[in-house]
C-alpha cells in the first residue's frame, strides 16, 4: 500500500468531497469554483460555510459572495437542509457533539440571505418539531420570507403544530396585523387539551396586550388543573396583584398557591403569602421550586420552623454553608465538597437520618444526591444509582440535571461491567434493566472482547428495538422537556446497530489475525486498529444522546478534582486510546517495512488526536507524556524507515509539538522531493516568535481535607509535624500518589496549581486571606505520582 492509500485509510467523505486532514488539524480540499458547480462541490461549498459559521457565529463575506454566485444550486441544497430539521451537517466532534441549534441556524441564515418564498414550504415544517432552537431568528426569517397579505396562510398549519410552533404562528401574526381577543378565543378552543395550548398561553404571556384574556382564561372550568397553572405562572407580575392574591387565597391547588405566594414574598415581602407558604410547606413540602433568597427570609422570619431545623442539620452534616451564594464560589466548586465527601461512610448514616426526618425540606435533593455521592465513593453503585433517581424528584428538584447525568455517569463509567449493579437492599427501576443491558455491552467491548460485544449488542437490539427507552426514565424527573427532545433528535437505534456491525467486524478481524501468521497477522492487526481510529463512536455509551460532554462540562464532572474512574474510563471509552492499544500489537519486527512504517505514524497520529481531544483527556496521560510518545513514535519511524513515504510527514508532526526547526532542516535536506519539503521551507523562512513549550499544561489534583478517608496514616503523621509552621511547604510520595503540603496561618487560605513541560514540573502557590466567614481547614494536595516521576521539580510562589 503506498503513501496515497494510506491517506486514504484516514480520510472523510463529506457531502461527495474528500478532504483530509494534515498534523495540524486543518482541512484541506481542492475546490473549484465555476458558473455551474458539481453538486459535491456545492455540498462542499455549504459544508466550508457551515463549518465557518460554527466557528464564529457568521459566514465571512469572502465566502458569501461565492454563495451568491450559485442561487438557484443554493436554494436546492438550502431546501433539503431544512427539510431535514438540521441534522445533515452537524459532526459529533469528540465522538459526540450534537450541535442541532447551531445548523437549525445556519439554515435560516442561508434562508434570509437567499430571500426566497419557495423555501417556505420546507421552513413550515419546522412548525410541527417538539423543539424550535431559535424562535425568535425563525420568526424573523418567516416574516422576511411570507409576502405581505400571504401571513394568514400559518394558519393552516396550527392543526399539526407543536407548542413551539404555535407560539411562534401566532408572534409572526401578530407582527403583522393585531390580532384581536375573538381571534384568539376562536382559534383556541379545538387545542385545549393538545399541544399547541401551551403555544397560546405563552403567547399571551410575551404580549402584555393580552393579560385579562389569560386572566379570563384561567376560570375556564374546561380546563385541566395542569393547564391552570400554566396559566397563573404566565400571571406573575405587577400588574396582577390583587388576582394574583385572590387565586392564592381561593386555589385549592398547593402547586398554585405556592407558586404565587413565592413570587408574592420574593418580590413584594408579601408577610400573608409567607405565613400560606410556611405552612403549606411545612405540611406538604415544596412542590414548587423557591430560591436561596426567599428560603432564607422564610428560615428567618421562622425560625422554629422544619425548613429552618433542616437547613441547621444539612450544616452541620455537610460542614458548609447552606446557600451556595454564601459560599463566595462557583456553583460547582460548591457542590463538590464536604465534610460529607471526607469521610462518606460515617456521611451515609447521617444523610439517610437527615432524610427520614426532614423529608419535605426543599434539601431532600441535595441530600439524597450528596448521599449518593458518599455511595458512589465507597463502591457501592447500585445505591448510588438508587439515591441519585430520589434525587430527581426529591426536595425543590434543582439538582435534577446532575442527578440523571451522575445515574448515567456511575452506570457508564463506574459500573458498567456489571460489578455491584445488582443488590438485595436496592430495587431498581424496572426500565434501568435495558440500560443495564446495553451499558455492560459497551463494556465488553471496551475491553476488546467483540465477540462477547457482538452478541451482547444483537441481542439488546432483538429484545428492545424500536421501543421508547427513555420516556419511563423521565416521568419522575423535571427533564421532560430537555431529554425528550434529545431523545427524538437522536438516532438511538441507527447509532447501536452501526455499533453492533462493527463490533462484528472487529470480531472477524480479530480471528483473522489469529489465525493468520508473520506480515499477514501484521498487516490484519493494523487494519483491525485503524478501523478502531477510524470511528469516534465506536465506544460510545448512545444512553447519552450525544450529551455526555455537556454534562461533563455543567454537571460537576470536569470541575472536580482529579479522578481515578474518569482516567481510566478516558482509556476505555476513546477510540483514539484504544487505537494506540491496538497498533501496538503490531510486531514490528514481523510487519512488512510498509505496514511497520504505517503502525508507527499511525501511533504518533493517535497520541496526536489525543493531545487536542480535549480537556477530559488529562486526566488519563499528561500532555507531556503523550508528547514524548508521540515524538518516540516519530523518531522511531524516521530512523527504522527513512525511505518511507511518511519519513517527512513524521518529521513535521515532531515538529509541530516540539518546535525543533531541526525536524524542518531534516525534511528540507533528506526528503527534497517530498511533498512536506514547501511547508517546512516557509515555517523554516518565517520570523520565529518565542513560544512556550506546545506540551506545557496544567495537571490535575485532588484538595482533600488531612482527616479524609482516603489520606494515609503516614502523611497524616507528616502534616502533623508541620502545621504549626506557616512557612512550610513541601511534598512526599505515598504509593502512587504525591501529596503536596503548604501551610498557612489560620487566617490564611492556599491558592495551587501544578503545570509541566518537558523541561519538568512547576508547583506554583500563594497564600491569601480567607472572607471572614470563612473557617480555615487543613488540607493536603494530591496528584498521581506518575505525572512528576523522574522530572525536575521547581517551586514559584507568587
């Protein structure tokens, strides 16, 4: 196979384009431009402009005038973007980014750029999607679009219309033309009890013309309790006190009356509505959720109350601040510490006593969801699972988003090769059995096991295809609206067959290699490799929906400390990762010198793939190490292979993570015919600027309190001895951790940060004053000794 095939082996066919991509990232394609285009090349031409837009939010003006050189194409290709609802340009990035908003707006920015009316047959299809990303951008490409006097036309389309769809029917309307209360009554009546009713109320809500129809609307006795209080949270505002009051007062709705007097003390220290709220609470809990600030007027003005006893205990188990906002920290940062979390044993007793008592405190979600955490670290899943799903619809439910992402994320990461998913005292959900399932198949494949994977993933696809597996994890949770649409965005089932397939052919590929012997096991074993690099999903938990990176970023996932399930499970989840496991089973030594020079790049491509995945990934290898490995791999090939056609591609990528204009002077002075010799000459011409080593980065750590469970007797011992000096700072190797230790006066706090280069590690530090309402704890910092074993080690104090 020669050096063109290879490319080929890593390329990416796009809408009938192949590109591919050079060390650096960049995309690179021939494209010519002409009066009449090939439709590949227009493909092409929109694929350019969308990735641009994704980039930066706008097409340059370059590149919109080679747009508008090609209409009548455009309007072909723009038609068929958005009858598809924006799902055929997005790429899952990382293996899963799902970015639907921003192709749903790039469609109606080539839709309002282009001007043209036919396209409205396709823009009315939206009307009837669960989810309109952007209502507002498609109003306005609407009413850009719909001739004058033609608007009345929407109309005909209310009869399928989702909720976001008549919504924004009625707001282009009435951008028109006023449209009169009649009107109003008239078209609503046949939707009482579908969809498009909550489109009119929250109409009525956007235009404050309207606010005695919502009030009139609310005694309708047609009308389900549900819708009523729709209603009345559209109510909310000044101009509605006194109905706001007498609802409140005559409601025999709790959910109503709480929503009302919450608003009416929050903004108006409404004492009546308190004294309701207290009580109501005190009897049936918070069905609605209440900010800090109105539960702590309530904890005041009450202080013998349940919710002031309760916010006293969840203190003192927890050793924080109970309102976040006290904390002076980020949210995350908040949820992620405790006294709680340092010793989670002795936590768990005092977290179920804490529930049992106070099972009605708007906490009982932050109690039941800490309490899982405290499972969650002393292995036991499946009451992790368990308390995480009370979380959900527990309390004032403000923690449903991280309690269903950690439920998924303990079943992915933590348990998902079936070890404590079963327990005599937990019950699951019946429905948690599919997730089970499918979840332990992904793992057997992470393990390289693909037969097993293979007939594990059939099987999940005969017994569950096609069925809803997601709607009964929901009807607990206040997610509904977040996850469905996800959900129906999603190709769940087309994603888990592809898996299936190719867990199949990794299967075939394996007894192939097996069987086979010498440069034939070499050249399978490769292939079975590269088709692992080759496919960011293979390894994928689709339970996700393409969220697990989101919820990684929001859900207090990459803003803990360092942790040892999340570095391990980076090596079996990526592909890339286990691409590098796979090439390296290649013997060199065996391999014929073209697949043997293959393996190598390959090898130094991968770790390439995995020093700009993401932030996630450092937590499984430092960029320095994947750097080393990668610059290994690149001398390796160069010095086994220097008449391989990829002796100069290596030489580059050496150069790009290392910035060693030696590697430049080699490709200019052995490979004077290659085709990297152009681009070494002009990096070889260019002005150099000083730059920091390209594999520097910060490393992850842990900040655990001396008494946590996790801190050995003999660093214990070793803080001991040194706290009473507030100038100390040092470190020490316990297995296979370092454990940093900076004392500090009791006023003081401890600000860290680790970073390493090739040249070796830097501790930087600095002492600061704690807020007054602050109490100083003695911690220690850890980090895994393999990220500074055998570096230099420098300290800087700022």
């Amino acid at each position: 196979m020669g050096r063109k095939q290879l490319i080929l082996t890593l390329v990416c066919t796009v809408s009938g384009l192949f590109v591919w991509e050079g060390p650096t990232g960049e995309l690179s394609a021939a494209t010519v431009y002409a009066a009449e285009l090939p439709d590949t090349q227009i493909d092409a031409l929109v694929k350019s402009a969308f990735q641009q837009y994704r980039e930066s939010w706008q097409i340059s003006a370059e590149l919109g005038a080679q747009l508008d050189q090609h209409h009548k194409q455009l309007l072909a290709v723009v038609d068929k973007g958005i009858s598809t609802n924006g799902s055929v340009l997005a790429e899952r990035e990382g293996a899963e980014q799902t970015e639907p908003a921003i192709e749903w707006n790039f469609w109606l920015n080539l839709a309002k750029r282009l001007n043209d009316p036919s396209l409205l047959p396709a823009l009315y299809t939206w009307l009837s999607a669960s989810e309109i990303p952007d209502r507002y951008l498609y109003q306005e490409t609407l009413l850009q679009l719909i001739p004058q006097g033609k608007e009345q036309q929407l109309l005909s389309y209310l009869p399928e219309a989702s909720s976001d769809g008549a919504f924004t029917i009625l707001m282009t309307l009435s951008e028109r033309e006023k449209i009169t209360d009649s009107q109003l009554e008239q078209w609503y009546l046949p939707y009482r009890d579908k969809p498009q009713w909550e489109g009119f109320i929250n109409f009525l809500s956007a235009k404050s013309d309207y606010a005695d129809l919502l009030a009139k609307w609310y005694d309708d006795p047609a009308l389900s309790v549900e819708q009523q209080r729709q209603i009345a949270q559209a109510l909310l505002g000044d101009d509605h006190l006194d109905l706001l009051r007498d609802i409140a007062m005559s409601t025999k709705d709790i959910y109503t009356e709480q929503l009302i007097d919450a608003f009416l003390l929050r903004n108006h220290g409404d004492r009546k509505a308190a004294e309701r709220l207290i009580a109501s609470s005190e009897q049936n809990g918070f069905l609605v959720s209440v900010d800090g600030l109105t539960e702590k007027t309530l904890a005041e003005l009450y202080p013998d109350s349940m919710l002031s006893k309760g916010i006293a205990e969840y203190r003192k188990i927890r050793g924080q601040v109970y309102f976040y906002q006290e904390a002076e920290g980020d949210w995350y940062a908040y949820q992620s510490y405790g006294e709680d979390f340092a010793q989670p044993v002795q936590a768990i007793a005092k977290w179920t006593a804490f529930l049992n008592k106070f099972p009605l405190h708007p906490a009982a979600d932050d109690a039941a969801y800490r309490l899982a955490r405290c499972y969650q670290q002393t292995g036991n899943f499946a009451q992790a699972l368990h308390w995480f799903l009370q979380a959900q619809k527990s309390g004032d439910r403000d923690l449903s988003y991280d309690a269903f992402g950690q439920f998924l994320y303990v079943l992915d990461t933590e348990m998902a090769d079936g070890r404590g998913v079963h327990s005599a005292d937990v019950q699951l959900p019946a429905w948690t059995k599919a997730w089970i399932d499918y979840s332990q198949a992904v793992e057997r494949l992470r393990q390289g096991a693909y037969a097993e994977a293979n007939e594990a993933l059939k099987q999940f696809l005969a017994q569950y295809k096609g069925k809803d597996l997601f709607q009964p994890a929901l009807l607990s949770a206040d997610l509904n609206s977040t996850v469905a649409s996800s959900a129906e965005r999603y190709p769940f089932w087309e994603e888990v067959s592809k898996q299936q397939r190719l867990a199949n052919e990794l299967a075939n590929l394996r007894s192939q290699a097996t069987n086979a012997t010498g440069e034939e096991r070499a050249r399978l074993q490769y292939k079975l490799a590269a088709l692992i690099y080759r496919e960011p999903l293979l390894f994928y938990n689709h339970l996700w929906l393409g969220g697990r990176q989101s919820f990684f970023w929001f859900g207090q996932i990459k803003t803990m400390d360092y942790n040892e399930t999340l570095a391990d499970y980076i090596g079996r989840f990526n592909n890339y990762s286990q691409a590098i496991k796979a090439f390296s089973t290649v013997d060199l030594n065996v391999a014929d010198p073209e697949t043997a020079a293959k393996t190598l790049y390959s090898l130094a491509l991968s770790n390439s793939k995995l020093l700009e995945y993401g932030e996630e990934v450092r937590y499984y290898a430092s960029r320095v190490e994947l750097g080393e490995q990668l610059l290994g791999y690149c001398h390796t090939l160069t010095e086994r292979y220097p008449q391989s056609a990829l002796a100069d591609d290596a030489l580059l990528l050496a150069y790009y993570y290392s910035l060693d204009r030696a590697y430049l002077q080699q490709v200019v002075q052995n490979y004077p015919q290659g085709d990297m010799v152009t681009t070494a000459k002009e990096l070889l011409i260019a002005k150099q600027e000083r730059a920091n080593d390209p594999l520097r980065s910060y490393l992850p750590y842990q900040t655990v309190d001396v008494t946590d469970w996790r801190v050995p007797s003999d660093i214990k011992d070793w803080v001991e001895q040194n706290k009473q000096n507030p100038q100390y700072r040092d470190w020490k190797r316990s297995g296979d951790w370092a454990y940093i230790y900076i004392a500090s006066k009791e006023t003081e706090g401890v600000y860290f940060q680790a970073a390493a280069d090739r040249q070796g590690v830097t501790f930087g530090f600095s002492r600061y004053a704690l807020p007054k309402a602050w109490q100083k704890q003695e911690q220690v910092i850890r980090l895994p000794y393999r990220f500074i074993q055998q570096k230099s080690l420098v300290w800087e104090q700022n």
